[in-house]
C-alpha cells in the first residue's frame, strides 16, 4: 500500500508541476534541470521523514517483536528509500518535463 501511495504522490507531483516546468524551461532550464529541480523538490522532505521514521519504525518493531529477526541496518533502509522516492519522481517529471512549453502554458487543464 505504501508502494501505490509513494507511486500516487510522486505522478500526481510531476504532474502538478507541468506549468512551473514549462516556467523553467522558457528562461532556459534544460529538461535535465527542470528533472533535477522536481526530483529534489520531493526529496527535501523526504529526507528529514526517512532520518527519523525508518529508526523509530525499526526501534518499535524491536520493542513488540517476540523471537529472533534480522534487522535491516537505518542507513541502508534510509538510503533505499530514497533512490527508489527519486526513481519514482524523476519518471513522471521526465515525461512531464518532454510536453511542449507553449502547450504547457496554454493549457487550461493542467
């Protein structure tokens, strides 16, 4: 489920930031850029979130858990979840990023 919302919130992200990419790319973002700006517009709060949830999540398995288990190392949880959040953001903003700019600024749907 936290898959699906993660995959939601990044498409529906890009998709939100076609007319500020538009924006960018008419002052001479490249699309490379106008990808890199979006993908670490979502990364910034992501970080913060992973620093302290992946920790307390792991610390309140361990607290409830009866019986031997692996636990998987923070800093390697943390990094996971933050290549596969950029993946999935730089995917949609890149096809977003590809839309014409003068459709993107006419555009009354987007």
């Amino acid at each position: 489920m936290a898959v699906v919302n993660a995959v939601a919130t990044a498409w529906n992200a890009a998709l939100d930031a076609r007319r500020p990419l538009a924006v960018a790319r008419t002052i001479g973002a490249t699309l490379g850029r106008a990808t890199l700006g979006l993908v670490l517009a979502q990364l910034l709060p992501a970080f913060p979130t992973t620093v302290i949830g992946i920790p307390a999540g792991i610390g309140l398995y361990a607290l409830l858990q009866v019986g031997p288990a692996t636990v998987v190392e923070p800093s390697t949880a943390q990094t996971a979840t933050l290549l596969v959040l950029a993946a999935l953001t730089a995917a949609p903003a890149r096809i977003g990023a590809r839309q014409p700019v003068h459709e993107a600024l006419h555009s009354e749907q987007n």
